[in-house]
C-alpha cells in the first residue's frame, strides 16, 4: 500500500496506535490537528486514506464527523476498534498535588471526568490532539500541567504517568473508520458490513418500510 496516511493528531495519539495496527508499523502518516485538516489532507490528495475516529462507548458517536463523511461523499472501506487506557501524566518529578491544569482533546477529558472529579481545584482545558500536548509540554518544560493520553505518548515524549488507566469506564472503546475519496474493490468474501445513508418522506411507516426490506434481505442491522 503506497501513500501518506493522514490521521488526526500526531505520533504518540490513538488515530495513530490505529494507523499502525491497521497498516502495520512502517506507514507514513500525514499529522492534522483537526478533523477537518484530515479531510483537507484527503481532498487535496495528499493523503490516500485517513483514519478517523467515529464513535465512543462513553462518549457516543462523533456526530460532526458523520457529516464530514457525507458532505464531501467519502467512502467507508475499513474499521478498527480501540479499547482506549487514558493516563494522567506530566512532567518527572510532578506530582498530582503540583497540578493546576490538565490538558487534553475534549473526548479524552469527557471519558476521565469521574477521575478529574476528584481534583475540582484543576482547570480542565480542552485542546486539540492527546499526542501533541503530551509533546508541548515536554518541549515548553511546562510545570503545573499534566496531559491526558496513551501510555506511547508518555514514553515517545518523556513524561511520568502520575495516575493510569483513569477512564471512566474500562471497556473504553473507540471506533475508527478507514476512509477514502474513491471507493475500493471489495471480493463479496471479504464483505461482513455496510454503512448506507438515506432519506425518507416524512409520513407515517416511512421507516417501517425500509427497515422491512432490510429484513427481507436477511440483514442484521446493528446501529441507526
């Protein structure tokens, strides 16, 4: 397989644990901070598939990346699922008392809010990527701010874990999706599930009716 590989975040984060598992270590992938640089990275060509993260079981399903999809017609050719461990690091020599705030994607900061509970005297600050405030801080020798994030990132950019595995919940998993501009080829073998996006009248049994041709069809559906 030839071609950058964009993901959101940069090295160290989850979309990139996902990458790697999915395409195997020696890929080379496109760093975009925002989802829709991903998308920009896609569009333009740059990028020949994309990894994006789609639903959390805390959290729910990411719904602005569902558009993201459907606006620009992208084609869903793969999935992967993560179970996510999140961890609280800083600094080497910080300890949980010499925090003052905790950086993180807002996705990481909601699956951790009973552990962040604890701590009401810490400012939450939402940001952009898990990886890349691990790195910042690191860089910027920031004293007094800890990030939340992967157990890589920790050890890619040096930082002590002060308290592991503080999500809420253990089976903390994530959905990912590979995506493309075109669809590929798939041997009907290989085929064990299909996303499909349609629109109904607004009347009575509308639905009924379409989820009855599901049926008819001997299709399980497993989410709506």
């Amino acid at each position: 397989m030839g071609g950058l590989i964009a993901i959101q975040g940069i090295k160290g984060s989850f979309h990139h644990q996902v990458a790697q598992e999915y395409f195997g270590n020696e890929i080379e992938v496109d760093e975009c901070l925002s989802f829709d640089k991903l998308i920009d990275s896609l569009m333009s060509g740059k990028s020949n598939q994309a990894v994006m993260a789609i639903e959390n079981s805390i959290a729910g399903p990411i719904i602005p990346n569902y558009a993201l999809i459907d606006q620009n017609n992208l084609h869903i050719i793969g999935e992967h699922y993560l179970d996510i461990h999140q961890n609280l690091m800083a600094l080497k020599g910080q300890k949980i008392k010499d925090i003052q705030e905790v950086h993180s994607h807002p996705m990481a900061l909601l699956q951790c809010m009973e552990f962040l509970k604890k701590y009401p005297k810490i400012k939450l600050v939402e940001d952009k990527d898990t990886a890349e405030t691990a790195r910042r801080i690191q860089k910027k020798q920031l004293l007094g701010i800890a990030a939340i994030a992967s157990k890589t990132a920790a050890e890619m950019y040096d930082l002590e874990i002060l308290a592991p595995e503080i999500q809420t919940i253990n089976n903390n998993m994530t959905r990912f999706v590979i995506i493309k501009k075109e669809n590929s080829f798939v041997s009907k073998d290989e085929i064990n599930r299909a996303s499909i996006k349609f629109e109904l009248d607004h009347k009575r049994g509308s639905l009924a009716a379409v989820l009855n041709v599901m049926s008819d069809c001997k299709l399980n559906l497993t989410k709506i």
